[in-house]
C-alpha cells in the first residue's frame, strides 16, 4: 500500500508520458495477478460448497417428485369438493327460490367464495335464504305498484338486482311520459292557434 501511494497524487506530464504508461502496465499486471489468486483462493473455498450444493439439488429433486405427485392428488381431491359443494348449493338455491328461478337464474346470485373451504354450508344457506327473500320481496313490491312501465321496472330490477335501479327506471319513465304529454299540449295549442288564424 506504502508503494501505491506515490501514484495517488501523480501527474502526467508530456515529458513522463512513457513512464506513466510503464507505471500502469506495472500496475494492471499486479492487479491481474491479485485478481488471479483471489479467485483461486475462492475456488478453494467454494469446492466443498460445490459439492455440498449438488447433492443438496439432488435431494431436493428427489423430495420434490413425490410432492408433485401429491399435489396433483390434493388438486384433483379440490376440484371434486368445489364441484359436489356447487351442486349442493345450487340444488339449495332451486329449492329456496323455486318462485323467481326463472327470472333470476343461479348463476346471478352466486358467488365464488362459497366454494372456499372455510365457508360453512349454514353461512352460505342463510346468504341465499335472505337474498332470495330480498329478490322475492322487492318483485312482489314492483308488481303491487301497478305500474304502467311495469315490464320495463322489472327489467332492469332483474338486470341489476337493485331495487333503487328499478325506482330510478320508473323515474325515468314517468318523466318521459310528461314530456310527452307536454308535447302533446303544446301541438294542440299550435293546431288551435292555427286553426283561430285560418279563421280570420
């Protein structure tokens, strides 16, 4: 280090050129060749580690073969459960919503965590009792109203399974039919102004 400094504060000049480049040649060879022994030594140290690492892979792999294997098992024995649960709840649902199944199929009402292993058929049992009852009740309501635009209330309740939809379709409706009517106003009292005019 003591013969390194030398070089630290060094300036090259246009006379010293040829010794400057000497001093680095000097330099990159020592930088080689410490470069050269300090991967040697590293090799050194790393072949019992190299040795270690292989038969630790070959384990592994060894270990990993059969828990594929099982994987492929617990996968297989997943999708059996996820589809009898499916049956079971759907066969629920049909029982339950019997009176508007047809309007709102189960596949509207469904919802992808019940196949999870920790939803409890009782959970997923009431989840569906109360949205039936909700789904049944607000078109119960929807039909008692006796509405003019009642086919149309219904549509879009049963697209949106939203109750504040279906008011907000009848709005809509009933807004359009005083515009209408306003229409209608206004093309009689332009047909009567044409008619008072015709007359004089």
């Amino acid at each position: 280090a003591g013969n390194l400094e030398k070089y630290q504060n060094m300036v090259v000049t246009e006379d010293a050129i040829k010794d400057a480049k000497a001093d680095r040649a000097k330099l990159n060879k020592l930088k080689e060749a410490i470069e050269k022994k300090r991967k040697e030594i590293k090799a050194e140290c790393l072949a019992p580690y190299n040795a270690f690492e292989k038969q630790v892979k070959e384990i592994v792999s060894m270990i990993e073969a059969p828990m594929l294997a099982i994987d492929g098992q617990i996968k297989e024995f997943e999708t059996v459960r996820k589809a009898e649960k499916l049956e079971e709840i759907g066969a629920y649902y049909k029982a339950k919503a019997a009176d508007i199944i047809d309007l709102v199929p189960f596949e509207r009402i469904f919802d992808p965590k019940w196949l999870n292993a920790t939803a409890g058929m009782k959970g997923i049992k009431e989840e569906i009792d109360k949205t039936a009852a909700r789904i049944s009740g607000d078109i119960t309501i929807i039909k008692s109203m006796g509405l003019e635009c009642e086919s149309a209330v219904l549509s879009r309740y049963i697209a949106t399974l939203d109750m504040s939809d279906a008011m907000a379709e009848k709005t809509r409706f009933e807004e359009e039919q005083e515009r209408i009517a306003e229409f209608a106003e206004r093309q009689k009292a332009r047909q009567a102004a044409q008619a008072a005019s015709q007359k004089l």
